[in-house]
C-alpha cells in the first residue's frame, strides 16, 4: 500500500489502484486500521485526480460561504499540496 498522507492510501493490485481513507477505527481481532474505499483506478492519473478533488472538497467544506477568488486559492493550494507530497518520493 502507498501511503499518499496520514489520511489517504493507495492499494496496488495487478488491475486496480484502490484509494482508500483511514476511518481511525480499528479491525478488533487483529488491531489493523479500518479503510474506506473512496475509488478504483487504473491509472495514477486518476488518482491524482481524485485527490485533487478531495482536497479542495475538503477545503470548501471548512467555510460557509467563499468567494469565487478564495476559490480559485483553494484550488492552487490544493494542487500544490499534491505536488509536494510527490515532491517528497521522487
């Protein structure tokens, strides 16, 4: 599994990257954290492109209301969130 942050996961397979989030429960017999699966993929780009909106749902989802200006930092700040967590393994 590649770990994208504390947060999100990927889960490699022959045919499918599965994005997964941490939920912070925990399996009672063997201790391992609980997933939640939010898609499958086939390509990284994919991913990529899901994260992308899941940050910036993330973001908006903090405010009540934003303007269309606070909305276009959002979606700069998310993507370079992204790129800096790929900064740090390439």
């Amino acid at each position: 599994m590649v770990k994208i942050n504390e947060q999100y996961f990927v889960e490699v397979d022959s045919k499918n990257l599965t994005l997964k989030e941490k939920t912070g429960k925990v399996q009672k017999k063997t201790g391992d954290p609980v997933y939640n699966i939010l898609g499958y993929y086939t390509s990284w780009v994919g991913v990529y492109r899901a994260l992308y909106r899941l940050f910036i749902c993330e973001k908006i989802l903090k405010q009540d209301i934003i303007t269309m200006a606070e909305l276009k930092n959002i979606f700069i700040e998310s993507r370079q969130e992204i790129h800096r967590i790929l900064a740090d393994y390439l």
